[in-house]
C-alpha cells in the first residue's frame, strides 16, 4: 500500500505542476489579451484628448483673430477718411494749407538749425585746428 500511496502523491505532484504551468499560461494570455490592450486604449485616449484640447486652443485663436478683423476694418476706415479729409481741406483752401506747411517746415529746421551750426562751428575748428600743424 505504501508503494500506492507515492504513486499517487508523485501524480499529485505531477498534476500540481501541470496544473500551475496551465495556471500561468492563462495569466499571460489574459494578460496579453486584456492588459495590454487596455493600456494601447488608455494611450490613445490620452492622445484623443490632447487632441480635443489643441483643437479648443485652435479655435479659441481662430475666434480671437476673427474678433480683431472688424477693428483692423475700423481702423483702415479711419484712415482712409482722414487722408481723404485732409484732401479736401487742401482741394477746399490750398493757400492755408501750403502756408501751414512752410511754417511747419520753418518750424522744424529752426529746431535742427542749432545742432547744424554748432556741428559746423565744430568743424571749423577742428580743421582749422588741423591746417596750423
């Protein structure tokens, strides 16, 4: 009977291994078949939402840009209209407006008249200067 007895321990022995190899198998099987997919989905979720996120950044912009459109519009309107303004007035009274120029270019070489004399006065002294040696 004892002889039975190991024989029928070594069996146990045998289907235990078997069992756990079996056992182990499945772990890596399910592992592959649920684990690793889920991580590829949870990478492209990830992705998915960065996506979404640059999108409403992309359009956030876009909406920006569109709401400067029609200032940038104004602003050219202005301009235009002073140009043309300032037109009529020298179509409607050209003398005051050429008279307004020449005193304002008067004006303006009156201010840079100083830095001219003194830039010349200098000049003169250094060549004069320069001409004794």
């Amino acid at each position: 009977m004892e002889q039975r007895e190991i024989s029928i321990k070594r069996d146990i022995e045998v289907t235990r291994e078997a069992m756990s190899e079996k056992i182990e198998l499945l772990e890596n099987q399910i592992h592959q078949a649920v684990v690793v997919p889920k991580l590829v989905i949870d990478a492209v979720i990830g992705n998915i939402d960065r996506l979404k996120e640059t999108t409403e950044e992309a359009k956030s912009a876009i909406d920006h840009g569109l709401d400067t459109i029609p200032q940038a519009v104004e602003e050219a309107i202005l301009k235009i209209k002073s140009t043309a303004d300032a037109i009529s007035q020298v179509e409607h009274n050209p003398w005051i407006m050429l008279g307004s120029a020449i005193l304002m270019g008067y004006a303006i070489g009156s201010l840079n008249r100083g830095t001219l004399v003194a830039k010349r006065h200098a000049s003169l002294r250094y060549f004069r200067g320069h001409r004794g040696r």
